[in-house]
C-alpha cells in the first residue's frame, strides 16, 4: 500500500458501498465544475472545484434513492415505525457538523453543512434539528417508503406473532439479525444491504449501514460526509457514529480522512475514523491504519456475527485503503480513470466465522479476492 508521503493521485471521490458509485458519479461533475452532460474538461478539476458541494450532492443523490435501504427516503424505520435520519460532514477539527434524528428532512447532510456554516455548533439533534432546518428554509417532507413501511409492518407482525423474522441462528442457538452484505451493482438486489428475507419469505431484516464519502479536490483539500437512516428498528432516539466527529468520518487536513460503516455502537467505542487518521498523522502507512482499527474492533471481544465494520481511509496525497471486519464490503471510487466498485484490500477475518448460510451467494460473486493487497 502506499504511503502517506506517495505521488499526488489528483482529485477523487470515494463512497462506502456499491451503491455509492451513481452517488459519487453524479458528484463528479459538481467537483469538476462542469455539467454532467458536457462534460468537456475529461474530469479535471477547474479552478473553482467545490468539494464540500460535491460531497453533499453525494449524500443527497443516497438519500433520494428509495433503493437504498439504509440511507435516507426508502431507509427503514425506527421501532416506532417512524424514520430518523443522522449524518454529518467535515473539513477539519474546526469545520465539522453533524445532526442527529431528523424526522421530517430528507439530507441530514445538508442540515449539517447549514449548522457548519452559519452556527458556532458541531451537532444539533431531534425536533430542534428538523426546526433549525424550517428556518434555513429546507423543505420538510415525508421520509417514510412505502416499501419501508411494508416491510415495518412484517417486521412488527414477526415481533408479535414470532412468525417469519428473524432469521439464522448462531451456533449457540440465538436468532441473529442479518449483517450488511453488498450484493453488487449488477445484483436484482443493488442497493439493499440487508436482503429482508435472508433466503426466506417473511424474514425480518436487522441490520443497517451508511453512506460516507470521502472527497479531494485537485488543490489537495480534503472534506467528507455520511448520511444514514441508522440501525433499522432501533430503539427511538437511538443514534449511531455518523453524526459525530472521529466516530462516523473525521478529516485532518494535511494528513488525511476516513469514514466508517457498518455497527455504529462499535465505530463510536473506538473513535474508529479518528483512530484511522492519528495513525496517518503519527507516521503510519494506510495499512497500518486500516490495521489498528481492525485489531481495536478485534479487542472488543467476541462479536455478534451481524456485526460489521468497514473503513475507508485517504491521505493526504489522495492515496485510499479500505478494510472490513468480515467480507462484504465493498467500496466505489470516482477518479480521473472512471468510475469503479472494488472490494476492500484489507478483510480482518476472511474466514468469516458465523457467516450466515443464506448471504453466502452474494459474497462469492462481489468478493473474487478477499485477499489482502499490496498497492490499493
Ligand atoms: N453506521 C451507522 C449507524 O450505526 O447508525
């Protein structure tokens, strides 16, 4: 992998999960500065490069997309049936916003950016959040999917009757959630990374994960943001890593960024993206990086089998890692070469023990090599 020090690899966007690629490909054009149609400048950066704006485009592109289950309008709801949106985004230590449990606006990523630019706060939650946005003029509107609401409805059926949810059992015999598993672009399943029925009709799904993106313009600065519609069925008020600084994303400009995804309670208890970066910023390579939040994870002690966490980190230099705890990661990347959905180049357990049968089929056909590489 390279290191902090490696040759400038120009600007880039890089987004958590396969479903990312058409966020960060419609960002690409804000980031350059040129229309997404005439788009004559082959990708390069002009000088009037707008990154946080392209890394806002990206998460409103998830959160408008009702294929995605767990970002946004068509996330799934809380154990209300009621959604509630997180995210946040950053510059710096002394340019960072997030907002917690929105309920009636669909950005949580744009709510955070008015919160950076026009208040002296770093994270406004619940009600106050959704009026601070009325006030700055976003529009509210519902947030709830009719698919998320169905599948609500199956899944509160399941908790009542104990017919149809959840779904594998672990060795000990308790019923687990489903983990978030990338079927791939070409999937009939894009964008869904719980897969409801685990192989079952009725199944409920349980688990949850997020949009990051991580941006550099072509003047080397760094921003990131995420946005997410957090644990699905979670416990009301309940609120994950993203919207916290060194949780969900964190930025150091001069060193480099990262953003996490996957089982919020276990980012925040490591500072995972900010564990990611102070390891750049102490001299240590991507792998290094990628390497200490995986053995931070590991020290947690032993793991659910639906726990997941993935990582992307950049330095400085525009150079990108990525890493899982588990297979089934798999991260987009928008460059002056094109647009990519690649696996991670760092999987922590490969062997993936407690792997539920029915996600198997997915992996093998997102997951061609699990392997750890040299050069990302
Ligand atoms: N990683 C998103 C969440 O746990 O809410």
């Amino acid at each position: 992998m390279p290191t902090a020090s490696s040759r400038d690899r120009g600007p880039i966007l890089v987004g958590t999960w396969s479903f990312s690629l058409a966020a960060i490909e419609s960002a690409w054009a804000t980031l350059a500065g040129v229309p997404p149609l005439d788009d004559r400048s082959g990708g390069r950066l002009g000088p009037d490069s707008r990154l946080l704006d392209a890394i806002e485009v990206a998460c409103q592109y998830a959160d408008l997309d009702p294929g995605v289950d767990s970002v946004g309008f068509g996330g799934l709801p809380d154990s209300s049936g009621r959604m509630s949106l997180d995210g946040a985004i950053m510059e710096s230590p002394i340019r960072f916003a997030g907002v917690a449990g929105l309920r009636r606006h669909v950005h949580p990523v744009s709510v955070a950016r008015l919160v950076m630019e026009r208040t002296d706060h770093t994270l406004l939650c619940g009600e106050d959040a959704d009026d601070f946005a009325d006030r700055h003029g976003l529009a509210a509107r519902e947030l709830l999917s009719t698919e998320a609401k169905e599948a609500f409805e199956r899944w509160e059926t399941a908790r009542r009757t104990g017919i149809g949810g959840p779904i594998d059992q672990s060795k000990d015999g308790s019923l687990l959630g489903l983990r978030p598993l990338d079927p791939g672009l070409g999937s009939k399943d894009a964008g869904r990374l719980f897969r409801p029925n685990g192989g079952r009709e009725g199944a409920a799904p349980a688990g949850h994960d997020t949009i990051g993106v991580l941006g550099r313009d072509a003047a080397g600065n760094l921003a990131a943001g995420c946005s997410t519609s957090g644990l699905p069925f979670k416990v009301p008020g309940r609120v994950g890593d993203s919207p916290i600084a060194g949780h969900g994303l964190f930025v150091q400009p001069g060193v480099g960024l990262a953003t996490a995804t996957g089982t919020g309670e276990l980012i925040s208890g490591i500072s995972a993206s900010f564990v990611a970066v102070e390891t750049l910023r102490r001299g240590g390579t991507l792998r290094d990086a990628l390497e200490e939040v995986m053995l931070r994870i590991d020290e947690l002690g032993p793991l659910r089998p639906h726990h997941q966490v993935g990582i992307i980190v950049m330095d400085a230099a525009g150079n990108v890692a990525s890493g899982a705890f588990r297979p089934g990661f798999l991260v987009a990347t928008r460059d002056e070469g094109g647009g990519r959905v690649s696996g991670p180049d760092l999987i922590h357990r490969p062997d993936d023990d407690g792997l539920p049968e029915s996600a198997r089929e997915g992996l093998a056909k997102n997951n061609d090599d699990p392997e750890p590489k040299d050069d990302p």
